[in-house]
C-alpha cells in the first residue's frame, strides 16, 4: 500500500482494526524480540543491591552488561543500515531534544565522580533510546497506525506484567494476595492509559490498562489521569468538548462534597495528613535537587552516578534520584538539562495540536503526551538512568514523534 510521502506499507486493510499481536511479533524482528525480552530477563536476575554498593559487579550486573551488549550491536547494525525513517525520528523535534541530551549526558563522563557508573547509565539510556525508535519505526512501515498503537497498548500490558512478578518474586506471594504488586505496574498501565481510552479498539485490553492504572494506588497515576483527560478531551472534536463539561463539572462536584477525604485517599494515601510535608519527602528532595543544581548550573554533576551522590549526601540517606525529570536533568548536565526535557515535552505536544485534525488521535496522543509529563513529574525515569518510568514514558514519545514526524496517512487523521 503506496501512501502520500511514497512510503511503502503492509496491506493490512483487509484486517479487523482490533487485531494486531500477530502482524506485530512476525514483523517486530530482532531489535524488538530483544526489547520484549528485557523485562522477562531483568524479573529473574535482578537482586538488591546495598546502598553504597552501586557500581559493585554481581552475577545480574554481569547479565545485565552483556544483554545491553547484545542491545547495541543490535543497534549498530541498524544505525549503520542509515534507515531514512530512524534518521528523520532522531533528527527532528521532539526526540532531537532527547538526542541532544544523551549526548550531552555522555560528556558528563568527564566530570563526574564515577565516570564507570556515568558512561555505563549513558551507554545504556541511548542504547534503549535507539532500540524502541528502531522498532515502533520498523513497525510503523510495515503495519498500519491502529496497529502500532495497539501494539503500544498490549506493551504495556507486558511490562506490567513482568514488574509486578518481579515484585512478587522480591517480597513473597503475600505481596500478590494483598493487592500491592499492582503499583509495581502502574508506570506502564499509566502511560499509555489515554492511548488506550482514545485510540485502542481492543475492549479487554483497554479496560485492563485503565483498571490496572486506576487500581494501583499510585498518586501520580491519579494527578496524571486528572490533567491528561482535560486536555485530551479539550483537543478533541466537538463531542470530546461536549464530554469536558460534564468531566470538569463532576470533577468540581466530587472535591466540593469530598476533597479533603478524596486527597486523603489518592495523593496523601497513608501519609497522615495533607500538605507538602506529607508527600513521601519528595519535596525535601526536590529542594535539595534545585538548591544543589544551582550550585553548579553550567554542567551539573554528571548523569546518574553525580545525581545520585550529590542527593545521598544532603540526605544523610540512600536516594538513588530525584523523582522528577527536570530536577535530575538540572544535577546531570545543568540548566540545559530541563531546557532540553521542556522542549521535549512542549514540541511533542505542539506538533500534535498542529499536525492531527481534531478527533480521537489528537486526544489520544496530546492527553499522552500530558499523561508521561506528569509521571516524569514525580517519578523516577527519565532525565536519569533506566529505571522505572523511562522506557514506557520514552516509548510513548517515541510513538508520538514517529506519528508526527512521518508523514504518513495520519496526515488528516480524526
């Protein structure tokens, strides 16, 4: 099937919309048997590790250093292919701003106070940055735009099963019976929530995201669906909008006659009270995240291993980051760190306001765009090594970016 940029894709019209699990595992190829694989991997090897002990070598370090191995050659093979599609992704915003940083978080090799820790995180970032951008490419050229973004949705539904086993392999069956393992999920689920809701046209899949993320008691999770599903219903078309009033009516309604009890149940769960010395010491560590930057603004402290140091020392306690995309971008390399991460995020969702036609592909991808920026908001991920949040929010961007920066038969899409 010959679209309007000349780009050749697999005829799939003849599929249901719904259907995507089979075209995608035959057409995802190595890169994305390697990046499925990763989760299933990291959930049997993956042991605690003391808190002075981050660089020590272990036998999951050892397995971890050679799968990444195995991920850059990977890599390299494509790189080195000088796929036109791959290029564009990388070349223009929004994942130039998420180039640039890398690059610029390889540098901080230089000064940082582990430069082993620092090359290795940077090392392993850009090789992940690299394999997602290869595959949802790959993927987006021989399939067609539903079927990638199902294939997004049942992702996520992947890693969130291998990080709750993984959970559950860590503290015991008692974790699985008492309804806690669902939080070890929910930066998957959550991510690709309102791609789920807007675009999926798989039911089951779409209700076990939503109910995944809903469940999971996160309080990010609960922020994030409060500003993402505004936005993605205020970019809609005219029942989108028409939905926003009867949202933004029951929203007001519900903290008129519960908010002190519903912030007590979702943001300040098990914290004894409300307010910002009640947030999980989060503010604290910002604080201190901001006070430190600006001690260094130019270059930071160097990625991951000066984040990390910089905030274990002020704390008297073991942080291994800052929860929030701008402050660990601000230790890692400087000011130029969330410079880089605001345009990120602030172009994603520029150029979906101006690329996509009003409908249920703008809400889905402009209230996921909103949807990750909160979760970098307070959460560990990205701006810091792999870990958490990073490779499901990366890979909504990713999706983001490749829908934007293609031209392809979204052009006009609804």
């Amino acid at each position: 099937m010959l679209y309007a940029d000349g780009n050749m894709k697999r005829d799939v019209s003849w599929m249901p919309e719904g259907v995507c699990c089979g075209v995608g595992l035959r057409e995802l190829g190595t890169a994305g048997c390697l990046l499925l694989c990763r989760d299933p991997l990291m959930a049997i090897v993956s042991r605690p590790r003391p808190a002075d002990a981050y660089t020590s070598i272990d036998t999951s370090a050892i397995v971890g250093v050679g799968y990444l191995f195995l991920c850059a050659i990977c890599c390299v093979s494509y790189v080195r292919r000088r796929h036109t599609g791959i290029s564009t992704v990388f070349t223009r915003p929004p994942l130039l701003f998420l180039s640039v940083y890398m690059v610029m978080c390889v540098f901080s090799v230089a000064w940082s106070p582990s430069w082993i820790y620092t090359g290795y995180r940077a090392l392993e970032a850009t090789t992940y940055l690299i394999l997602i951008v290869v595959v949802l490419t790959i993927l987006w050229e021989r399939a067609s735009a539903q079927h990638v973004a199902e294939a997004i949705v049942l992702w996520s539904v992947w890693v969130a099963a291998w990080q709750m086993a993984s959970m559950v392999r860590a503290l015991g069956i008692g974790a699985l019976l008492s309804g806690r393992v669902l939080i070890a999920g929910h930066f998957a689920t959550a991510s690709t929530s309102i791609i789920a809701l807007f675009i999926s046209r798989r039911s089951l899949v779409r209700i076990a995201v939503v109910l995944l993320a809903v469940f999971s008691g996160a309080s990010v999770v609960y922020v994030g669906l409060a500003c993402a599903l505004p936005v993605a219903l205020a970019i809609g078309d005219r029942i989108s909008r028409r939905r926003l009033i009867t949202l933004v009516f029951c929203e007001l309604l519900a903290i008129g006659i519960g908010g002190p009890m519903i912030l007590e149940r979702t943001l300040f769960y098990g914290q004894g009270g409300i307010g910002w010395e009640h947030m999980s010491g989060r503010g604290e560590i910002w604080t201190v995240a901001l006070k430190k930057g600006m001690e260094r603004p130019l270059f930071g402290y160097g990625f991951a291993a000066g984040e990390l140091e910089v905030l274990t020392e002020e704390m008297g306690v073991y942080v291994m980051a800052s929860h929030n995309v701008l402050a660990s971008s601000l230790l890692s390399i400087g000011v130029l760190g969330p410079v880089l991460m605001l345009g990120l995020f602030a172009s994603a969702f520029g150029l979906v306001l101006r690329r996509i036609r009003p409908g249920r592909w703008r809400s889905g991808l402009g209230g996921a765009i909103v949807m990750v920026f909160c979760l970098s908001l307070a959460s560990p991920g990205l701006g810091g090594r792999v870990f958490a949040s990073w490779i499901p929010v990366v890979g909504v961007l990713t999706f983001c970016s490749i829908v934007v920066c293609c031209r392809t038969d979204l052009a006009g899409a609804r």
